[in-house]
C-alpha cells in the first residue's frame, strides 16, 4: 500500500509537477486545436470530391487515400514523416511534422463520416434547392452539408476526442505536449507519479467529453 | 531526374529493403499474432461486460460503466506506458508484449461492451419478454435472441475498432515491443536509411487493408435489409 501510494500517488510529487504538467495540457489542447479544425476541413473536401466530383478518376483515387491512410497506424506515419524526410534534406520542424501526419491521418477518417453524412441527406434535397433556382454550389453550401453535419455529429465528436487522446503520439517525437512532460518528470525523479496525475488531468479533461458522446450515441440508437 | 533518384534511393533502396527483409517480416509475425490475440481477449471480456450490465444491478453496471468510460478517456498510449514504465515499481513487472497486449485488450473491451449495449438497448423490449414468455431462461434469451441481434446491430462500429485497436499495436514500439514499426526504426538508424521505415508502412498496408475489405464484406452480408 505504501509502496502505491509513494510511486502512484505521490502528493510532494503531484505538487512539484504539477505546473509542469499544465504546461504539457497547454501544448496539447493547442495542439488539438491546430489538428482538429485542419482535419475537419480536410475531411470535408475529401468527403465532397468522394460524393461530388464528377470524374472517376478523382474518386478511386480519393478511395484509396482513404484506405491507405485508415490502415496506416497514425504513429507510423508520424515516424515515417519525421525521421525519413531529414533523409531529402527537408528539414521539417516537429511540429510541423506532426501537424503534416494529422491532416494525412485525419482528413481520411473525417472524410468518411462526412461522406456518410452527405449520403445520409435524400437525393430530393439537392433537387429541390436547384429548383428554387439555387446553383450546385449554394445547394451544398446551404441546404446539403448543414443537414450531413448534423447527422454525424455524434461521430465527429466521437474521431475529434480520438484525435486529442492521439496528441500523445506527439511525445515519441519527444514534443513537449502532456504525455511527454510527464515522461520526462518521470525519468528525471524516478517516480511513476507524474505519469499517474496525466492519466488524472486527461480524464478530467476527456470524461465529461466521453459522457457526452455515450449520451448522443444512445439517444441515437434509441430514435432509429 | 536526380531528385527522382535520390528519391528512390532514400525511401526504395533495393538494396537495404533485401538486408532488413527478414527483420520486417519476423516483425509482421509479432504485429498480425498480436492483433489477433488482442481482439478475441478484447472482444470476449467486451461482451462479457456488456452480458453483465444486462443483469441490470447497479453494483455491477456502475463499476462497468466507470471501467468504460476510462478506458475511452485515457489514451492507449498513457495506459501502455502506466502497465510498463510504473506497474514494476510496485512490484507487478511485465514484459513489453504483455503489457501491449493487456492495455490493448481492455482498450478494446471498453469499446466493445459500449457498442454491444448499446446494440442491447436499441432492441425493443419485446423481443426479450416474448423470449422468456416461451420459456427460455434469461441466458438463454440473451445468447439466443439479444445478442445475436445486438451483435449484428453493433457490427459496423465493433469491426471499425478492432481494426482501430489492432492497428495500435504500433505502440508496442514505444516500450520496444518488436513489432514492425520498432524493428524498423532500430534497421533504419543502423543503416543510416529509412527505406525499412517504407517496408513498415507497406507492411501494415499488406496486413489491415485486407481486413478492411473482409470487416466491409462482412458488414454488407450480415446487414439486415429492412
């Protein structure tokens, strides 16, 4: 028992760390609110040329972006980014790397809950908004992507508090985000409990999120 | 043309792919054994908790609904490196691939008992009661009549997190699991190349593409057309 407490639960230890690790939450919500809105419009253009585009050739190719990068671990590709490209002698800032495999990663599976949204919305939709005399563009703009977001509300939540636990991947290429600042305090005090108050902090920070969304999903379930 | 070259000879250098080859592969065994271990403990403990909190005693549903939640909340990656980095200083020390392998697991199980109950509750009532009104026991209304109907209602959101949950098995590299991505990081310092790097990437294609094609099938044939 003393044993848990002295390395889980380490109160002198919490107290030292502690501004440390907000720092590290700072790093990662900014990081999240980097990601998320560049994934969220980079879905959505993948979404809209997978449903709208004309030509086939742009649509098997969206196709297998998106395969490609669904079955492609995010840390894979985040480790491919960073130490493989020095290799061209592009010198490419951690952060911009990890930003480049987020949108890579996130656009994918964005895309896919916003192709299912727009399909979601009746074909009627589209005719109906031209024949009030709108173009194609505004018939999107106005009429079809609203309602196909708000269809996959419960799933863009559900992939946005993803991406935010996926920031985490950020500390293999040693950014300071929350995960990271914690290993280091770890390996510096040889004590588990910094690691133990980031579990604390990204439960305080996501459990109220994950509450929401079992709220939606169930709602949902129960309406269809 | 010599920047082509120079692309080619970074990232596809036959070369190095021949020398590393055995690494990679002998990594892919690790990854696809690992995968397939973490989704049936996953899956297995996820329905056994959603069996239970169909029970409907709260001293059992709240303990599970707390396990869920954190599980959902707290990134694999945080949990990984709790079981591995903290759990020796209080004297539970595991290796590398079973802490990959339980952090994974109970990830996976949160999931899948969320999916699986809300596949419960989406049932109406009266496929349950018109079951034990045929006198099937509760247990047998369950395994012959919810589940098999929840399950199929949950298959599209299961079959995406067990590719999602076994693809995170890339993780295991951060505590040196030797799994693809960690024997290829440890093959392209030694050779001064990220071409194995490359053979990683192609490698998880090689392995979750298919199971991306066989979860779709699956999805389409077991999908019930109203």
């Amino acid at each position: 028992m003393d044993a848990l407490l002295n390395n889980f639960f380490n109160i002198e230890i919490f107290q030292q760390v502690f501004p440390f690790l907000l720092r590290g939450l700072t790093v990662t919500i900014g990081l999240s609110a980097l990601v998320i809105p560049v994934g969220l419009i980079g879905g959505l253009a993948v979404a809209l040329l997978a449903t709208q585009s004309s030509s086939r050739t742009v649509r098997t190719l969206i196709a297998v972006y998106v395969d490609v990068f669904r079955a492609l671990p995010p840390l894979v590709l985040l480790i491919f980014i960073y130490f493989g490209f020095p290799f061209l002698n592009i010198d490419l800032p951690k952060l911009m790397a990890v930003a480049l495999g987020f949108l890579l990663n996130n656009a994918a599976y964005y895309g896919e809950i916003f192709r299912a949204g727009l399909q979601s919305v009746p074909q009627g939709q589209m005719e109906a908004a031209r024949s009030t005399g709108l173009t194609r563009r505004q018939a999107l703009v106005h009429v079809i992507v609203p309602q196909a977001v708000r269809n996959v509300l419960p799933d863009l939540l559900s992939n946005s508090i993803e991406v935010v636990k996926l920031t985490t991947l950020a500390s293999v290429v040693a950014l300071p985000e929350l995960l990271r600042v914690a290993r280091d305090a770890q390996a510096l005090l040889y004590n588990p409990s910094p690691i133990v108050l980031a579990a604390l902090i990204y439960l305080a920070v996501l459990w109220p999120l994950v509450r929401l969304l079992s709220r939606l999903e169930h709602k949902n379930m129960m309406v269809k | 043309m010599e920047s082509l070259d120079l692309f080619l000879q970074t990232f596809f250098n036959l070369e190095i792919a021949a020398r590393y080859w055995p690494d990679i592969l002998s990594g892919a065994g690790i990854t696809i054994g690992l995968s397939i271990v973490v989704t049936i403990t996953g899956l297995a403990l996820g329905l056994a908790l959603a069996l239970l909190r169909a029970l409907q005693r709260t001293w059992l549903s709240l303990p599970i609904i707390a396990f869920v939640d954190v599980m959902r909340a707290l990134p694999p990656l945080v949990i990984l490196i709790i079981f591995f980095f903290a759990f020796p200083l209080i004297g539970i020390s595991m290796s590398a691939f079973t802490a990959t392998w339980l952090s994974l697991s109970l990830v996976l199980a949160a999931y899948a008992e969320e999916s699986v109950w809300g596949g419960i509750l989406s049932l109406p009532r009266g496929q349950s009661e018109a079951a034990r009104s045929t006198g099937l026991t509760w247990w047998q209304t369950m395994t012959s009549v919810v589940l098999p109907q929840a399950v199929r209602i949950a298959l599209p959101p299961l079959t995406n997190r067990v590719i999602s949950v076994s693809k995170n098995v890339a993780l295991g590299s951060v505590v040196a699991l030797s799994e693809v991505l960690n024997n290829a990081q440890s093959a392209t310092s030694n050779a001064g190349n990220p071409t194995p790097l490359t053979m990683a990437a192609l490698a998880y294609l090689v392995i979750f593409i298919p199971v991306m094609f066989g979860a779709r099938r699956l999805e389409n044939r077991l999908q019930w057309r109203v």
